[in-house]
C-alpha cells in the first residue's frame, strides 16, 4: 500500500450514513493545506475514532492515505485512521483571515463550472458562491430500520458498540442560482451537513411543534447565506452517480 501523509483543513462533515460493509460512515473532505486542492477521505468512522482523533470542521489534521482502486473521482482517498493527528484549529477572531486564505483559492467560478469539469472526471468537490438562496424540506423515503439496525449488530472485534445513528424524517434542500453565470438555469440540491440534521435533533427540545422547529431551521440556513454574508457552498457528488451533487456545508463569513 503506497500510502502518502497529507495535511488537511477539514471543511466538511456530514451526518453519520448506516453501512453494511463499514456499520457507520461520514462524508468528510477539505482542502490539502499545501497543495490547495481537494480531497475526499473514506471510510471514516467518526463514532468509533479515539477521542483524541474526533476532529471538528476547521481543525487541520494530518492523515496518511492512499488512492482506492474503486473509486476514480480524482479527489478520493482512502484513510488510515489509527494514523489521524490533530495539528491546529482555525478560530474567526483573526476576521475569519486564516480559514479564508486556505478556502477562498479554491473557489470556483461556479456550480455550473464545477457540473461541466464533473463530466470530464476532473472535478468531484468543490465551493463556489450563490445568489437568491431559498431553503425548503420535504418529507424523506422510508428506509428499512431493522436492516439498518442489523448493521450495527453486526460489529466486529475492533468496532465500538453503538446505538444506531437516529434517521432524520426529512430531507432538506437549497435552491440556488449561480453567481457568475448569466445563463445559470438554478439549481436544487439536499443538504446532507451534520450542524443541521443535529440542529433537528436538538432543537426539538426547545421549539414545541414540528411545524416550528422546521420554520427555525429555515431561518437559521437562510440567514447565513442572507445578503448580509459572504456565503459559498461546498460541493460534492455521488460515488454512483457522477450527475448527482449535493451541498456539503456553507462557508458563511460576515460581509467586509
């Protein structure tokens, strides 16, 4: 295994994926600190991780990986976790200057951009600004929560028991329009980022009625790409299906 270490600025963490083959999964991808470029790392099994390696979006870790042989996005690596090492956490009382000097490089001129370098296989992650955001939800597909549950009853010696990772009913979308493309036809994307479908978790707690808590999670994702920020989304695709993105997070700096 011809493995490489990389040091990476951690933009990325979704909510937790049941698998059959790895129990438990997160989406997690950020930028090569010394390269600016992207990168994907997987299988990550954030719940299992020593609590010295649980990292937070915007700590700078350093990861020895290697390229998978199944998966040919060109951002994708596969991960020895035993080997993650927290270097750094980049806080915003610098003006956000330190996460935006290792972000902002990376943008892209837009989605439209990012789809039409995605059918070459030249891109797969990405970040770029939008306008006239809309936040919506919908109910989610049922999915099988014996066959889920199985999974985490399947565990080997070196996983940690757990219960399973709560399915949230929703699914939670952004509609978008492209900043730099006059001809952008606007887009229609799920949001998959951890903060939010934890939002739903917790918040349930202090709003009474479904109803509410949901129209203060629109809230909450609309005002941090209001016209009062300096908003971007994080992008990825599908594994499976190259064609299908989804936001990852939202970089929200205040507007200078």
């Amino acid at each position: 295994m011809n493995y490489e270490t990389r040091r990476v600025l951690v933009t990325v963490k979704a909510y937790p994926t049941p698998s059959k083959k790895y129990v438990e999964t997160v989406c997690v991808a950020g930028i090569d600190i010394e390269k600016y470029e992207w990168i994907r790392l997987y299988p990550i099994r954030f719940r299992d991780l020593e609590e010295n390696k649980k990292f937070k979006k915007y700590n700078i870790i350093e990861i020895k990986v290697f390229k998978p042989k199944d998966d040919k996005r060109p951002e994708s690596y596969k991960v020895d976790p035993y080997s993650i090492n927290i270097i750094d956490y980049l806080k915003t009382d610098d003006k956000w200057s330190r996460r935006k000097s290792i972000v902002l490089p990376t943008v892209s001129n837009s989605m439209c951009e990012i789809y039409n370098q995605s059918k070459l296989n030249r891109k797969s992650l990405g970040v770029f600004k939008p306008i006239n955001v809309d936040f919506y939800w919908k109910k989610s597909r049922k999915v099988n929560l014996e066959e889920t549950k199985s999974y985490y009853s399947q565990l080997s010696l070196l996983d940690k028991k757990k219960i399973a990772i709560e399915h949230i009913p929703y699914d939670f979308h952004y509609k978008f329009f492209c900043h730099n493309e006059s001809n952008c036809a606007g887009h229609d994307f799920s949001i998959i980022d951890w903060e939010l479908k934890q939002a739903y978790r917790d918040w349930r707690h202090y709003y009474e009625g479904e109803e509410l808590l949901l129209s203060k999670i629109k809230e909450k994702w609309l005002s941090i790409t209001s016209e009062k920020k300096d908003a971007y989304f994080y992008v990825g695709n599908m594994k499976r299906f190259r064609d299908i993105f989804m936001i990852l997070g939202v970089f929200s700096t205040p507007k200078v």
